[in-house]
C-alpha cells in the first residue's frame, strides 16, 4: 500500500526541465543510479540510526518502552493503525524508500522478512557510541545497548550468508543507498545527565559521534559499499521532552533551548566537514550525500504558520494540556493518552519523534526540492511511480 506525499513540489516547469534533462542524460549517468520510467535509482537501501529511522527494530528487541509503536495511536494517521514506528504516519525513511521505487524497508530483526531490496538496521534509543563505553567513561545510562557499531555487525552478519534467499544480491550491496542517520540519543543522554556543560558535549562528545560515523562508513565502504547519505540530527532544542525537563534555559526566538540547539548545528557542521572529507578520500569511486535536518528544521519553524503548522513545540500525544508542552515521561504517549484533536497542525507527535505531515515536509523540502541537501541535485532524477 501506498500513500501520497503531502505539501508542495517544484513547479511543473522545473519538473519538466528535470525530467528533459534526465531523458536526454539518461544513458550517460546509468552510474548515478537515474530513473524517470519506475526503475529504481538504487536496487537496495540499507539504513542506520535510531528511533527517527526504525521500522521495527526496537520493537522486536522485546523492550517494553518501545513495544508501544505496536498499539494505538502509532500509526493512526498512516496507515490507519499501528505501524512499528514512532509517529502517528511514516518516517523520512519511508519516504526515501517510495521516491527510489523502493518497498519500505524491513527491519533486521524480522527474520522472515524479504531483504533483496534492503535492510533497516535501526533501533530505537540507539547510540553512535557504543553503550558500555558512555557508561563505563562517562556513566551515561542509555535506553538499549545496541548501538551503530551494532547495525554495522549485523549488517556485516547478514552480507556472510550471501548468496541466499531472501538476502540482497551483489548489485544490490554495491550499487544500494546507505542511509546513516545517528547521534541524537548520544547527545540527549549527555544532556539529561546534567553535569557536562554544552561546551563540553560539543567538544566531547560530538567529535567522537562523527568518528563512529566515518569509522561505519570506512567499513560499509570496504564492504562494497559506494552511496552513502547522511541525515543530520535535528534542533534538539526544541524537543518538548527537552523543553518541559529544562524549562528554565534561555530561549531563542523559536522558543527552543538555545544552548541545546548549538550542540545538534555543530554536529551538522562536523556532519558536512566529514561528507567533504570523504569526497576527497573517494573522488571517483562512491557518492557522499548530506541532508542538514537542523537546518530544514529551523526553515519550517520560522515559517510555521505559512505551512499551516499551529502548534512548534508540544507533543500531540502525551500528557495533555495540564503539562508544560504537553509532555511527561511518566504519561508518555500511548493508548490512554490524551491526543491532540489534529496531528496535521502539529510538528511533534509524542515529545521526541515527529508527526507524518513534519516527515513528509522534511522529505519535501530537501530530497525533492533540494533544499539544505548536498548537493542538493542529488535526487531530482530519481523517481517512483508510486510518488505522485
């Protein structure tokens, strides 16, 4: 089953201009995986993260915190029931996936899943550094000890048993999109700890983010491995969970914690620096890809009103309105929460995660218009019959 992207597209003259180009071009850059006619620009995706990219993963670790994704209101939206994801629709995962002619991605740990056409290895609460270490040097707790590191081995596990059914081919390991979106949870858990200054998490903790990235990258890459795209970590800063649990920092005029907000700009920052870096590594052989979510994300929230948002910072479900931002930990979103009357005008669903109509927006405004994607080219001839 299919669902229609929501909001705006280039106009139809510079979709005609894109879709000339491509046809005339077509030939000349097969390598760069164009499609104008339903052939998939990519025969596999492959994702990475946490909790913003999981399709079922979290679920299926047998954590009761993230079993709720199973149960109503997950998923109200799209598809109409629970749906293994944390939002009331789909994730911009999801949407990648249909703008590639891809099938949604199945997640690992559902063994009888089909993966010829990918495999999504994120897990809800996920770090990019492994747990033990943020325990053991930093005595930071995290929500699951699976970590990107993790994903990697499991990816790396499941390549071992190729050639066989069910399991992506050699094209599809080569020539597949790697999607690599990590380290909100790394920082959220040095921010809640509360005794590493914001200084200190941009120079600590945010460097050796970016390492476990590159450090996942170099080994997806020596594996065959030769797209690669990478999604930022959004404005933390205004998370309601952040904002009812820090209510007394200072506020920038979006009413997000201004100080929390640096940290997720300058992984951004370092994000870029290390897609750069790579470029130069691999000049000829492999394509790095970046999507600035903080800066796609402040772009809305500025102009809110003008996409028919009413409502930036609570959370549609969750503790209802007695609670600042509408958020408590203790009355987190689920079946006998209190939900708001229109997800459609809301950014967040459930203090941490987003509503389908942000995804779809988010998706909108980088992978289809190019907007805050480098290059920002890099899908325009790319795409699905399914994505009208």
């Amino acid at each position: 089953m299919r669902f229609r992207v929501l909001t705006h597209r280039p106009s139809i003259a510079a979709r005609l201009i894109i879709f000339m180009i491509c046809c005339v071009l077509g030939e000349s850059l097969d390598d760069k995986h164009v499609s104008v006619s339903g052939v998939p620009c990519y025969p596999a995706l492959f994702v990475f993260g946490d909790s913003l990219s999981d399709t079922g993963n979290g679920n299926l670790t047998g954590n009761s915190f993230f079993r709720r994704t199973t149960e109503a209101p997950y998923g109200e939206t799209v598809p109409g029931f629970p749906f293994n994801r944390f939002s009331d629709g789909l994730l911009l995962v999801d949407f990648l996936a249909m703008r590639i002619a891809l099938p949604y991605s199945k997640p690992y740990l559902e063994s009888s899943a089909n993966f010829t056409t990918g495999v999504n290895y994120a897990v809800s609460g996920s770090t990019a550094e492994n747990a033990s270490y943020l325990y053991t040097d930093y005595n930071i707790t995290t929500l699951t000890n699976i970590s990107l590191e993790t994903e990697i081995e499991w990816h790396n596990s499941l390549i071992s048993m190729i050639p066989r059914a069910n399991l992506p081919d050699a094209n599809a390991l080569k020539r597949g999109l790697y999607v690599i979106e990590s380290g909100g949870n790394d920082y959220i858990s040095a921010i809640i700890k509360s005794v590493y200054s914001i200084p200190d998490i941009i120079t600590t903790f945010v460097p050796k983010v970016i390492a476990k990235i590159k450090a996942a990258t170099e080994d997806l890459h020596s594996k065959g491995a030769r797209n690669f795209l990478y999604i930022g970590v959004t404005p933390l800063g205004c998370s309601p969970s952040l904002l009812a649990y820090f209510s007394q920092e200072a506020k920038d005029v979006n009413g997000c914690i201004q100080s929390f907000n640096a940290v997720s700009e300058s992984h951004g920052t370092r994000l870029l620096e290390l897609v750069l870096e790579l470029r130069l590594a691999y000049p000829t052989d492999a394509q790095f890809i970046f999507l600035d979510y903080y800066s796609a994300y402040t772009y809305v929230i500025q102009r809110s009103s003008v996409y028919g948002f009413s409502n930036t910072l609570d959370a549609c479900c969750g503790a209802g309105v007695d609670y600042p931002y509408r958020f408590n930990q203790l009355s987190f979103c689920s079946s006998s929460s209190d939900l708001c009357s229109n997800p459609n005008v809301f950014l967040n669903w459930d203090g941490l995660h987003f509503t389908h109509r942000f995804n779809s927006l988010i998706f909108n405004i980088t992978v289809d218009s190019g907007l805050y994607l480098n290059p920002p080219n890099a899908f325009f001839c790319c795409k699905s019959p399914y994505y009208n």
